[in-house]
C-alpha cells in the first residue's frame, strides 16, 4: 500500500514539475534557468511546510510518504539544478551561474524556513 501512496504523490509531483517548466518557459527567453529555480524555492517551502505540519498533526506514514517522498521527490529538481550550473560555466556564462548558485543557496533554506512558520501558523 506504501507504494501506491508514493507513487501518487510522485506522478503528482512529476505533473506539477512539467507543468510550472513549461508554464515558464513561454515567456523566460534568457539563458537563466528561472525553471528549476523557482521549482527547488517552491518545493523546498513545500517540504518545509509538509515536515513540519504533517509531524505537528495526527498523520499517517502513508501520507507522510506521499507528500514527503513522492510529491516533493517527484517536483523538486536539485539533479537538474546541478546540470544547468554546470552548464553555465561551461558556456562561460559565470556571471549568471553565480547567480543560480547563489540565489539558490540562499532562497531554497529560506523557503524551508517559511514553510516552518507557515506550518506553525496552520497547527
């Protein structure tokens, strides 16, 4: 049963991933990856949120997997995220991948810490 509770939150993830890639895409025309940014600060908030509120509630494992695991392990994109920094220093773009890297440090633990307190605020 464990797996079907993953996997749903996994497709889910994987939906939502595609979608916001795409959705942003249509108007990003430069080469910063606002994609994978805007997906690892949103997913880190999610999980964030979802660790912190799903252990303050009476919650299942289950859920926990499904939420935890599966959607945020589907949605997030730290792989790819490594990929395109990468990416920008090989094309010589260091200004830009500085700035990938940097933002993302910085905006991905904040948004953890926001999921944190919105969570407290929701308990």
């Amino acid at each position: 049963m464990k797996y079907l509770f993953l996997a749903l939150g996994g497709v889910i993830g994987v939906i939502g991933r595609y979608q916001i890639g795409v959705w942003i895409s249509d108007w990003n025309s430069t080469p910063f990856p606002w994609a994978t940014l805007i997906i690892n600060v949103t997913g880190s908030l999610a999980i964030g949120f979802l660790m912190r509120y799903l252990t303050g509630v009476a919650s299942s494992p289950n859920v926990r997997l499904m939420f935890v695991t599966g959607f945020c392990g589907g949605y997030t994109t730290m792989s790819t995220f490594s990929y395109e920094l990468v990416n920008l220093f090989t094309e010589r773009q260091y200004g830009l991948g500085m700035l990938y890297l940097g933002s993302t440090i910085v905006l991905a633990p904040l948004a953890v810490l926001a999921g944190f307190v919105l969570a407290e605020l929701a308990l």
